[in-house]
C-alpha cells in the first residue's frame, strides 16, 4: 500500500496507531473499485466530504469513481426526509410516528 503524504501529516495529532489503522482499512480495498453516489457534486455534506476524499484515495491508489444523479425537487425532498429517517433509527429515536411517514409518503407519489 502506498503511503499517504496527506495522512502522514495528521501523524503528530493522531498517532501511528491510528494512521496504521486507516491504512489497514484502506488496504481491506484492495481489488476492489469504491463507487461514490451523490444528488449533488457541490454543497451537500457528502459532496463537500468527497472533495477531500478523492484526492486522498487517488494518493492511495484505491480505484474510485463518483457518480453524481440529479433530482427533481419532489425527489430530492424525500430523499432528505428519508436520509432523516434513517439517522432516526441509527440514534433510536422516533421524531415522526408511522402515520406522520406514511402520511409524508403518501403525499410523495
């Protein structure tokens, strides 16, 4: 695996054990091709995360390609309300009850 000199710079704040750990993990990637999908190739958290990210696979050598699917607005709207949903579960919390979802679903065809 190649050696990152973007990632060897954050050394001195993480460790070498945490460097190794990110290099083991992106070793794990080997043979394989990362495929990155967004709604948006500006703005948008995962966008602007992706900026950085990419430079620092290319460095690595982990084949990668970024897929960006426009929506219209009805779509990009449930895909937020479903990116919120799906953090509520991760963090268990029940913000909308069922009929609030199914409702909001409904409302989406």
């Amino acid at each position: 695996m190649k050696r990152s000199s973007q990632l060897d710079q954050y050394k001195r704040f993480v460790g070498e054990d945490v460097l190794a750990q990110i290099y083991r993990a992106a070793e794990s990637l080997a043979g394989l091709h990362v495929l990155h999908v967004n709604t948006t190739a500006q703005g948008g958290g995962v966008a602007e995360l992706l900026h950085s990210l990419i430079p620092l696979m290319d460095e690595l050598g982990i084949p990668h390609s970024w897929k960006v699917i426009p929506l219209d607005e009805a779509s990009n709207l449930f895909a937020a309300h479903l990116v919120d949903l799906l953090l509520l579960c991760l963090c268990e919390k029940l913000v909308y009850t069922f009929e609030e979802n199914y409702r909001y679903l409904a409302g989406q065809r």
